[in-house]
C-alpha cells in the first residue's frame, strides 16, 4: 500500500531517498525476490482494480522499497537513517498537547472501518488497534502480532515524554521500528491528528481501562 507523503514530512522524505540511493550500492542488500518483478507481479494481480486512484497504492514508497531489500532486517546504519527520516517528519499538534480523549481511543481502537472498496464517503477512518494489540485486559478478542498494551500508560508513570513518544510512534511507526509493519497513519493521513492524541489518550489516561 502507497504511502502519501505530506509537504511537511518532504525534509523527511528527501533524506530516504538519499538512504534509497546509497542502498542500491550495498552489494550484501537481500534482493530476492527482484524489486522490479515484484513490482510488475503485484500490478499485474490487481489490474482490474477501479477506481484508478486505488492502483496507486501497489506502488512503494521509498521505506518500503528499503524494507524489501532487506527483507525488513536493515543494516544498523540504514535502520537509524530510516527512524531518525520518520522522527524528523512528525507533525505534533501545535498546542503542545499530546493526549485527548480516551474514551474516543478506545472507539477508535475497535473501529476497523477505513481504506476498503466498499467505503462510503462519509466514513471514518478507525485504528483497528485489537487487530494486533491486546489493550483492555476485559476485551476478549484481540490480535497478537503486536505487543500487549495493557497498562501502558501506567508502566510509564504516566510520563509526559512517554506519551510524546507513543504518540509518535502512532503518527509514523517507523521513529521507533525502521521497517514495522504498523500503519504509518499521520503521513498517509489515515487518521487525523485528534484521533492520534484519542488513541495516546486510551494508553495513558489513567481512568483508561487499559491501565487498569
């Protein structure tokens, strides 16, 4: 899936693309299967898809290109690259303010709706968090690619800088992860910058059932 990089995160993409460049040269890079073939392999599987727009996402962006390279296990000096590109384009809230509503973050973390064909136009984008994350110690059904995530907030004491980070690492995954398989959801703009500080809310909020 394409990621659609913002004007604010160009100083970010131009340094994975100065990263990009310098890999092609690493002969120890993993080159199997051959980026271009599975380029051409991926659009050949979804030719028929409509609209148009939606064939844009088969393409990788530069991060994703590097991660197949290496098959997401990058030398450390490219993985640094990769997470200090991705600090570098965050985009906090101008107020300083880190943490919303938790009872929103917990809607959204068991909101899956969003980038589906069958999206009407008013729908609104979720987290899908318990895909992958176990959060509220009562909620039976949750995936575990992920870690746990309950009492997170409360493992942190509750740190301002704590919360900073994750909600960081929720607007682009890879500040943290160079090649995570987590959505990079404030580039992509998948979710908006209040439902951000909604989800860091539900780790850090200490009436969060999460850190109970």
């Amino acid at each position: 899936m394409k990621t659609r990089l913002i004007p604010a995160a160009a100083v970010a993409a131009a340094a994975v693309v100065s990263i990009a460049a310098g890999a092609v040269a690493d002969d120890k890079a993993k080159t199997h299967p051959e980026p271009a073939a599975l380029a051409a392999m991926m659009k050949s599987s979804w030719s028929k898809v409509q609209p148009d727009e939606w064939k844009t996402r088969l393409e990788t962006d530069e991060v994703q290109a590097l991660c197949n390279l290496y098959r997401n296990a990058p030398p450390p000096d490219v993985a640094a690259k990769i997470q200090a590109a991705a600090a570098a384009g965050v985009v906090y809230p101008a107020d300083g303010k880190v943490v919303g509503d938790w009872k929103k973050g917990l809607a959204l973390a068991n909101n899956g709706r969003g980038g589906q064909f069958s999206d009407g136009p008013d729908t609104v984008n979720g987290g899908n968090c318990y895909a992958c994350h176990q959060m509220d110690p009562k909620e039976v059904s949750f995936g575990t690619l992920g870690p746990s995530l309950t009492g997170y907030g409360k493992a942190k004491g509750y740190a301002a800088a704590a919360a900073r980070d994750a909600y960081a690492k929720i607007y682009n995954s890879h500040t943290t992860l160079a090649c995570s398989n987590m959505p990079r959801f404030g580039p992509s703009k998948f979710l908006s910058e209040a439902q951000i500080k909604d989800a860091v809310a539900a780790l850090f909020d200490p009436e969060s059932p999460v850190n109970k």
